[in-house]
DNA sequence: GCCACTGTTAGCAT
DNA sequence: CATGCTAACAGTGG
C-alpha cells in the first residue's frame, strides 16, 4: 500500500526514467480515473517536456510545463516503464509514451481507487488534493508537530491517519511509529505529554526514514516501477504480526480495529493511558 | 461457493 | 465544526 516512503521510491525510480523526455501522447482508458480533468485536457500534454517529478504526502506530480499531472495510487494503483510494443497488462489504465522512445509508462490500478489529474502547473498548490493537506512529517519542527497532533480530540492512531494533520502516513508506519514511541493506539491525543510527544516524532521520523532508504514495504500490492518490491517488510515490528512475540518484551501482539483500520500494537510495551 | 478482509479517501451521518 | 462510519472496487484466502 503506498503511503509517504512507497510514494518517495516510486517518485525516485520515475524521475530516473522519464524527466527531459517529450512527452508524445497521454491516455486514458478509464474516464472515472479523471478527476477534475476531461479528456482532451490530455491532449496538452503532447509535446511537453517532463521537468520534474515529486511527492506531496501520498500524492505523486509529475510536472511537464505548462501542465503538471497528479496521481493518488490509493490501495492498488501502480506504474509500469514497460516496451510500448507489448500488450497491455490487465487493469491499465493510463499511458503515457514518450517521443524517440521504446518505453512508456503505464499507470494500472486493480481497484480502480486512484485517480489522476491534470491542471495548470501554477494551479498544483492550491487545488483540494494539496491544499488540505498537513505538514510533511520529515519536514515538521517538534513544538508544531506537538501542537497540531495536541489539538485533535481523537485517538493517536486516528490523528496519525489524518492526512489534514500530517501528509504522507498510512496505516503501516502509524502502527510501527506508535510501537517505536510505545504509546498505544487508542491513547487520546489531548493527553500526551511533550517528551511523549517528542518520542512519537522522532519515531515517525526514523521509520520513515529508513523505510524510504529500503525502498518501501511490500506487504500485498506495492511495488515500485517494474514490479520491485521493497524491504522494509521485513523489520515490521507489529504491523501484520498478530499473535507473534514482541521483538522489544516477548509478549504477543493483539490486533484491534480502530476506525475501522486494523491496527498492531503491543498490550505490554504500549500501556494505555487514562 | 460464500464471505470476510484488505487500505485510502470522499461523503454522509452523528 | 469535529469526529466516526462506510461505500467505492476487485482479488485473495479461509
């Protein structure tokens, strides 16, 4: 599942692939996968020439002036550099093919979640899918990391989730960040304390981190262009580990829902506070 | 075969 | 406004 690290491999591994070249067409077979964008506006892009590519919390821009294209992967949405000769792989559903090029890219989506957009470069900032997110985690400073998560009412897991508060965190690395500052989930976040605040940054920071050097976590769907997988899966501390030992106190991990998001944590090392 | 489950966000309900 | 629940969708595993 693409949160901030898997979105920051992928972001990484296209701008090697595709900034400098022209873009020669761009298209959509799957009309719901636009948002806020009818089809002809693709026909702009022809021409164009790939300046950047970027990430926005979970949020991939590829920026090709005068137009810049947004893409959510959601759950299931991933990108393919693949022989413009070959046949197209099942649930592709948007392409975009480069002049002078053997590759394209190819964007498929199995649940069909996703969506692109397309939109002035100078309109990215302020449109709804940017606008309204939070800080980024890595970028915040601790007094405004404390602040923003302290005015929320909800639970920690909830907070973490919300991509109004912070860009970028899904439910992998809230789990993980949660357990690394062992505080537990259901904690409501007006009762931290600033060490424990403290705690919780610099856990998200490092998880992040690290799981970007790594490549991302593989866990279902998530790959990076051509199918590689990441490897951070595998220094998972709770999340997926249901009913295994606590790497820190050897005690079994439980799994609750919270917000109808599953959730992993440890009952000894991640006490609840009143 | 059937059903629960998967994770993200918009949209609706509370 | 803020917070919570669920639909959108398709595939996988029990």
């Amino acid at each position: 599942m693409p949160e901030l690290p898997e979105v920051e491999t992928i972001a990484a591994a296209l701008r090697a692939a595709i900034v400098g070249r022209e873009i020669a067409a761009a298209r959509c077979f799957l009309p719901k996968l636009l948002r806020a964008t009818e089809p002809r506006d693709l026909d702009d892009l022809a021409g164009t020439r790939i300046l950047a590519v970027r990430r926005r919390g979970k949020v991939l821009i590829i920026e090709a002036p005068p137009r810049a294209l947004l893409f959510h992967l959601k759950m299931t949405g991933r990108f393919d550099w693949e022989n413009a000769g070959l046949p197209l792989a099942k649930h592709t559903h948007f392409v975009l093919s480069f002049a002078g090029s053997d590759g394209e890219l190819r964007f498929r989506d199995v649940r069909k979640f996703g969506f692109l957009r397309c939109l002035p470069c100078g309109a990215v900032e302020a449109c709804d899918e940017i606008r309204r997110l939070g800080p980024e985690p890595l970028d915040i400073g601790p007094e405004e990391f404390a602040a923003r998560l302290a005015a929320r009412k909800g639970r920690l897991k909830s907070v973490l989730l919300d991509q109004r508060v912070l860009a970028g965190v899904g439910n992998i690395y809230a789990d993980e960040a949660l357990h690394a500052a062992r505080l537990h989930p259901l904690t409501a976040a007006g009762r931290l304390r600033p060490d424990e605040w403290g705690r919780l940054r610099a856990s998200l920071r490092r998880i992040l981190a690290a799981a970007i050097a790594a490549g991302g976590s593989s866990v279902r769907d998530y790959r990076s262009i051509g199918g590689e997988i990441g490897g951070f899966q595998t220094r998972h501390k709770v999340y997926g580990r249901e009913g295994k030992k606590c790497l820190r106190c050897g005690e079994r991990i439980r799994r609750i829902v919270v917000g109808g998001r599953a959730t992993f944590y440890c009952p000894s090392c991640q006490r609840k506070k009143r």
